[in-house]
C-alpha cells in the first residue's frame, strides 16, 4: 500500500502528510482550504479538488476533520469519498467524533462496499511529523492487519480496541485527561502566584513527585511564561469536551467534572482564548482573576 490519501490538512492532517512523503508513499490531498496544503503541496503531495478525487487515486483515505459532521460531508456529500470508491479502497478517520456517529458512518461506507477504520491519535503535528504518535485503531481485524504498515508508520504505538468505535470512545477518555490536566495546572499556577510563590517553583516541585505528567514537564513552563503557541487549539478542545459530554450522556453516565470543565473553556472560547493552545486555558483563569 504506496498510495495514501489525505482529507483535512489541519495541522495535525499536515504533519502526518509531511511524515508520509518523507516515509516515501505518494500523498493526494485535499482541503476546504486550499491554501492550507501548500506546505505539503511544496514537498511532493499532489493536490486535488474534491475528496473524491482523493479516494480515486488512493488505496487509503485518511480522514483529519473537525467532527462528525464534517465527516459526513466529505464522505457522503456532493463529490464525497464514496464516489471515488474503488475494490479496496480503506477509509482511516483521524478526526475526534462521537463513537455513536462512527458506527453510523462506518456502516454507511459499508453499505458502498468501502471498509472504515477508527484511527484517532494522541500527540499533536509536533510528533505527528516525526511518526511518533500513538493510535487508538478499532474495526475489522482483517482490514486493520492490512494497513499495519502504513499504521505504524504514522504511530510509534498503535493499540487495536475491536469494533468500530471504540477507539473514538478511547480518545474521548484520554481527550478527558488532558481537559483535567491543563485545568489542575492552571489552577495550581495561579494558587501559587496568589500565595507569592514563583510559579517555577511550583513546577520544579510538582515535576518531582509522582504525580508529575509530560504536560507539567514540557509545556508548563511555557505556560507560566504567557507562552501559547498551538498545538491543538483551546477551542478545538472545547468542542471535544462537548462531544465526551454528549457521549457519556448517550452511555447513561453521570461525568460531573466534565460539565464544570465544558463551562469554563466554553467561558474561555466565548472570551477570545480559543485561537491559544488548550494551555491557554491558564490565561483565562489569569483574566477572571484580575477581574474579580
């Protein structure tokens, strides 16, 4: 499998496209935004105008959209994938979207003799363009033992879940980790300075104990300096937190950290913080204190 397709060049989507040509498969890409393929365009992509056009000269279609939404609308829609659709043709969605619209979307390319993948990862286009990933692939094992090369190029870990689904759920919960994460390290940052305590400090001391992360070890210390270049943007995060909300619900649960969460970064989206990295989320929590 050489030909790799690619539908959504987002940041992520354009790390791993990069990663892809320097492995040496030949990448069609499309976007909603054309001139966001540019970069990979410069390196040896070839850029088309349709995702069909992207399915019809790829073996496997990688999806890197904003929801399930927007899934459906490059897959189903006026020139959508299913159009482009060939004998072999595999579709591998990288976006974060509810597992209950993955069943129906995945059942829907079945129905057009097309076989779909869950392939949400963690790490954002930083170790994407590396190929450090890890992914969360969940479908048909016989399908997902065919892609294992091109998997695992993307990914340094790849952990196969099961049925369709699954994965997206499990991003969902790790997505709820790092929602969590960037608020306990805000809120620490900010009690410590309220108590005149540099926030380095704080950082040092919580990065040697065991209850230290790699978010406490690689990005606090940007944050703390007002730093918040994106990686994987606040509001990108809000509207994931949104999607992990909807999910529990449908799966009877009562998750009541994630509600407070979806009310603060949903403050912090509506106050201009949604263009920062999620980490950005400190800068919100810094203004309503000046507030108050």
């Amino acid at each position: 499998m050489k030909k790799i397709g690619l539908v959504g060049v987002g940041m992520l989507g354009n790390a791993v496209g990069m990663h892809l040509l320097e492995a040496g498969y030949r990448v069609t890409a499309w976007n909603r935004t054309r001139k966001k393929t540019d970069a990979i365009k410069k390196n040896g992509a070839v850029i088309v105008e349709t995702p069909r056009q992207v399915a019809e000269n790829s073996e496997m279609v990688i999806t890197v959209v904003k929801d399930a939404n927007a899934l459906k609308r490059v897959s189903f829609y006026k020139d959508g994938i299913i159009f482009g659709k060939h004998d072999g043709l595999i579709v591998c969605d990288m976006s974060t979207i509810n597992p209950l619209e993955s069943e129906i979307i995945f059942e829907n390319f079945a129905r057009d003799g097309i076989s779909m993948l869950d392939t949400p990862v963690m790490g954002g286009p930083n170790v994407a363009v590396t190929g450090d990933l890890v992914m969360m692939a969940a479908g048909n094992q016989e399908v997902f033992d065919s892609c294992c090369d091109v998997l695992n190029t993307i990914a340094k870990q790849v952990f196969f879940l099961g049925k369709n689904g699954t994965a997206h759920a499990m991003k969902l919960a790790m997505n709820l980790q790092i929602t969590m994460l960037a608020l306990s390290l805000s809120e620490g940052i900010t009690l410590a300075r309220g108590a005149n305590i540099n926030p380095k400090i704080f950082l040092e001391i919580l990065n040697s104990t065991y209850f230290k992360t790699g978010m406490s070890e690689n990005k606090a210390f940007n944050m703390i300096q007002d730093r918040f270049d994106a990686t994987f943007t606040l509001a990108n995060l809000n509207k994931d937190i949104k999607t992990i909300s909807e999910t529990s619900k449908s799966f009877g649960l009562n998750l009541p950290m994630i509600e407070k969460a979806k009310e603060v970064y949903n403050n912090a989206v509506l106050e201009g913080f949604g263009d920062l990295d999620y980490t950005g989320i400190l800068a919100y929590i810094k203004k309503i204190n000046e507030r108050d």
